[in-house]
C-alpha cells in the first residue's frame, strides 16, 4: 500500500488537550502544536495567550490518509470539542481559544463543510454550531514545552481535561451518547 501523506489543521480550545486524542490513532504520523490564522508571522506563547494577534492555537496534524481519512480526523476533531461556545473552549476563554477547522484544499472545505452540517442537523447539541470553517494559512510551531505536552506532562494534562471540564463535557455529550446508541 502507498503512504498518502496529508496535512490537517484544527483549532479546538488548548491545544494541550488537543494532541492525545490524534497522536493515539493509527496512520497518524505526527502532531504539531501551534498558532495560526493571526496578524503577524512567528508569534510566541506569551503573545498569542493574550489574544491580541489574531491567532487560534492549534494542531497539525500529518498523517496517512491511507490509513486514517481526513473524515475520521473530522469525526474524532468534533468529539473533542464544544463547537457551540464562540467566546472559547471550556475554562479558556478569548478568541485564541475557539475552535476552526482549517482547510488545505476543496476536498477538505467540502468535507468540513458536510460534517459541520451533520453536526447542526444531527448532533446532540441545541444552541447554533459556531466552529469556523477555514482557509488554513501559516502554522507557527509553538516552543518545545508545549509540544507532546501530555507525555512530558501527564499529571498536569490530566488535570487540564478535568479541571477545565472538558472531559465532563465530552463523556456527557459523546460517551454517555454512543453507549446509550450501542
């Protein structure tokens, strides 16, 4: 089998919480933290967690699109987040924190595109989808300490997912959904 090797970019609150998930799945060949869609070229932490850049943080993914779809990409980016919430994800709040998908070509603008509808249409939420639908522009690699964060840092990536409530939002609106759908 060929290698189809492709580039994917999302934007879902931090991007500490946003690695795992994606790092875990087969096909994935890396995951990159990062800053994008803002003002200026290679911001840094400190700039953009003020949120006067323009930057959302986020993740690159590279992967193997034979062995892993940009769809499932989408499906699992979706279950990660809360794309009701415009003014941030969970406990971090300002514009660097909001959720996008960030579209390399057409295939991906019309698969995001299609998925975003699903989610307005079928999903478990009932306030307006407002996860933004992308031009991916320049990605900025963030500093080496917020790269793989959750195995340099376990205890504290654990303690993010739950204290910000991520993980209580997703088990209630993903995990508790699909096990009552089994």
């Amino acid at each position: 089998m060929n290698e189809q090797v492709e580039i994917a970019t999302f934007a879902g609150g931090c991007f500490w919480c946003m690695v795992k998930p994606f790092d875990e799945q087969p096909g994935i060949l890396r995951v990159r933290s990062g800053y994008t869609g803002g003002l200026f070229a290679n911001p840094s932490y400190e700039q953009v967690k003020t949120g006067e850049t323009g930057h959302f943080e986020a993740v690159q993914i590279t992967y193997d699109a034979s062995l892993y779809s940009y769809e499932q990409l989408l499906d699992l980016f979706w279950t990660q987040i809360d794309p009701t919430d415009d003014g941030g994800q969970f406990f971090d709040r300002g514009s660097q924190y909001r959720s996008a998908i960030f579209y390399h070509n057409e295939n991906q603008m019309q698969a995001a595109l299609k998925t975003r509808h699903h989610m307005e249409t079928y999903g478990p939420f009932q306030k307006p989808i407002v996860t933004q639908i992308l031009p991916a522009s320049e990605f900025y690699e963030a500093e080496y300490e917020h790269q793989k964060f959750h195995e340099k840092n376990p205890d504290l990536y654990r303690a993010e997912r739950i204290n910000s409530g991520r993980e209580a939002f997703l088990k209630r609106h993903w995990t508790e959904r699909m096990s009552s759908c089994e």
